[in-house]
C-alpha cells in the first residue's frame, strides 16, 4: 500500500517515539510516497524531506558512542550539505548502502 507524503512524515515521527531514524528509512520514505516529485532525483527528494524534519526538530545523533549522541554539528545547511557530499549525484543509495551512516532523533519535547 503506497502512503503519501504527508502520512510517510506521520510515520517517521511515530516511528521516532520508538528509536532513531537512520536515512535508510528517509530515503524510503522519502521516495516510496506515492505522490513523490517524479520530476526530483532519488537525492532530491530525500533532501528535501530531511530539511523538512530537521526543521520540525530532528538532530543528527551519533550511534557509535552507545548513541544517541548529538553531532557537533546541527546546522540544517550544514547537515544537508555533508550529506549531499556524501551521496553522489545519480547513486541510488538504497536503504543498506555502505556510507549510510546517518541518524536522526526527535527529542521528547519536540514530538
């Protein structure tokens, strides 16, 4: 069953009241909407809906150090440009990728 964008961002912010969001789960979301901009790249539109959450609230987190751990880092720009550096024009990155390392967390009081 195809869900929309708008419920796809429901289920990301449900899904954030159980764990953290890895970008995996945005690229899906992000492109299985089924009212997705077929006129957008795969990266695009993840992009796009990663701006959207981390202007909703979202922080980058480490997993590594027994995580969550906020990133240095929590400028949206900022943020948004590493991961475009990090995935390159024209690669699908599928959920599962090498180098999709990326989590995000919605704090309690952003929910």
């Amino acid at each position: 069953m195809n869900h929309t964008l708008e419920e796809q961002k429901s289920f990301l912010i449900n899904e954030s009241h159980e764990d953290e969001i890895s970008l995996g789960l945005v690229i899906a979301a992000a492109n299985e909407a089924s009212d997705a901009d077929p006129a957008s790249s795969r990266r695009e539109r993840t992009l796009a809906l990663l701006a959207w959450m981390l202007d909703r609230g979202f922080i980058p987190v480490d997993m590594h150090q027994g995580g969550p751990v906020p990133m240095t880092e929590q400028r949206p720009a900022a943020i948004l440009a590493a991961i475009r550096a990090e995935w390159p024009e024209g690669d699908d990155m599928a959920e599962g990728s090498a180098g999709v390392s990326w989590w995000f967390h919605l704090p309690p009081d952003r929910r």
